[in-house]
C-alpha cells in the first residue's frame, strides 16, 4: 500500500510551490495529497487580482485546524512535509498526535524560539510595520521577495519565482509568530518535551534570510528534553526557496532517504 505524503505549502505561496517535490515523491511511489490554506484554493492569478475578503485576519489556529481535519480523514498517518509556515503547522500538527513523520522545511518559528536575526527582521518589516495588517490582506513586493526567497539566484529566475507563485496573504500570521512571547492566546505553541510525537527532521538553508539557518538550530535545540526523534540537516548554499531553487533534487532525495530509514518503507510503499 502507498504511503501517503500530505504537503502543507508556507505564506506567500499556494500548493503549486510543492511542484517539483510532488513531481519527485510521485515518482517514487508516494500518494501525494497537496491541499491550500483556507481561502487560497483558487488559481495564483485570481488570488492576486481578487484575493478572497475572508483572507483578512486568518490566523494559525485556523489553518492548522484546517489540516487537521483533514489529515483525520485518511485511512493511516501521512507523513507530513512543511515548508516555512508550513513547517510551524507540521511541527504543531505532530504535537497534536497527528502523523507518522514530520519534515519542516526552513521552518518559521515556533513560540520559544526567537526571531530575532536582522535578516529575518528585514525579511518580514513589510508586514510587521504596515498599519492594520494584523487584521488585513497583505502584498509583497517583488523587491521584499527577493531579497527574503531568492537573493542568490539568477535574476531571470528570481523574477519567475515570483511570477508563477507569489498571492496575497493574511498579515495576522506574521504577527502571531513574530510576537509570539506576547501571544497569551499561545497561537504557535508546541510542546518541545511531547515524548509521543512521531520523528520530526528539521532542514535549514544555510543562506535563507527570513528564516536564518541559526534560527533552524535553535528550534532543534528546544527538542533536547524530548525522547522522541528528533533529526536536523542543514544544506550550503540553499536560500528561503530551497524547495524549487537549482539543487532541490539533493534536499527530496535526503528527505526521501530519512523517511524511508524512519519507516522502514521504500519507494512509498509500506513493509509489511
């Protein structure tokens, strides 16, 4: 039987980013399931134009509780990969008591770990300083895109990144991880010494801007009181948009080759 992959895509970005992971894990066997966030299941060009009205004020809780339902409905645990937000979600989803396996891709920040790298400041000023983002529809510009996606790559292609994939997006999210200490409601919080989660591997780009890989490491580093697995990887070279940018063949095959060694399963199918 297959086993089941449920991607969960990061801010900024809809499923299609998942595009040439998807394309990769399909090939091996895998059931890839590539669902959107609340409100961003239409095509990039009609999110841009028209984003949805209920966008505005949609936070982490909803989102994650969006995957969550979902998830519930499969027949066995999906092993769940997440890329920057959608590594925070994957990491909450895990501590919820959901999936076999979790990947979190450039992962933004759970609530302990700080976000405090100048890099990571600029990378998200756009948001954090705009008047009524915290209940509104932000953009991002492909100048903000670049220097925090993409600064490495060829310019050509910075500027097709952001043409194939860049949408509006809900500013309450950025708020709640970026002030996350303050966040009484304990919107990004997980439980870092949850001994019954599933194995967790961590990947981090050692050029990313928004998330630093030292901020990938210190989130690694809050696991240590946690007898669950807990697995960290960081690749040279590799910016925020490490799962499409030229080398991202290298990071699927490593995620493929930890899952399989977790598992105990090959080519997406299971051992029985």
């Amino acid at each position: 039987m297959a086993r089941t992959i449920v991607f969960v895509h990061g801010a900024w970005v809809t499923p299609l980013s998942w595009e040439r992971f998807t394309g990769y894990f399909t090939g091996a066997g895998y059931n890839c399931v590539i669902p959107a966030w609340p409100y961003k299941d239409k095509p990039v060009d009609e999110l841009r134009s028209s984003p949805p009205a209920k966008l505005a004020g949609l936070g982490v809780k909803e989102i994650v509780d969006h995957y969550e339902s979902l998830i519930r409905t499969l027949a066995e645990p999906p092993v769940l990969i997440g890329h920057s937000f959608g590594g925070l979600f994957v990491q909450m989803l895990l501590d919820r008591g959901l999936g076999a396996a979790g990947v979190a891709i450039d992962s933004a920040p759970p609530r302990g770990v700080l976000p405090l790298q100048w890099s990571s400041l600029r990378s998200n000023a756009g948001v954090l300083l705009k008047r009524g983002a915290w209940k509104g529809i932000v953009r991002q510009s492909f100048k903000q895109f670049q220097y925090a996606f993409v600064h490495t790559l060829p310019l050509e292609e910075q500027r097709a990144a952001y043409e194939r994939h860049v949408v509006p997006e809900s500013g309450r999210i950025f708020f709640q991880a970026g002030l996350a200490l303050f966040d009484r409601h304990l919107a990004v919080q997980v439980d870092f010494r949850n001994h019954t989660r599933a194995p967790l591997l961590l990947i981090a780009g050692s050029e990313d801007h928004i998330v630093p890989a030292s901020m990938n490491r210190s989130n690694y580093r809050k696991y240590n009181g946690s007898r669950a697995r807990t697995d960290f990887k960081e690749f040279a070279g590799r910016t925020h948009w490490i799962i499409a940018q030229e080398g991202w063949e290298e990071v699927a095959a490593y995620v493929a080759k930890w899952i399989e060694e977790t598992l105990g399963h090959e080519n997406g199918k299971r051992k029985d």
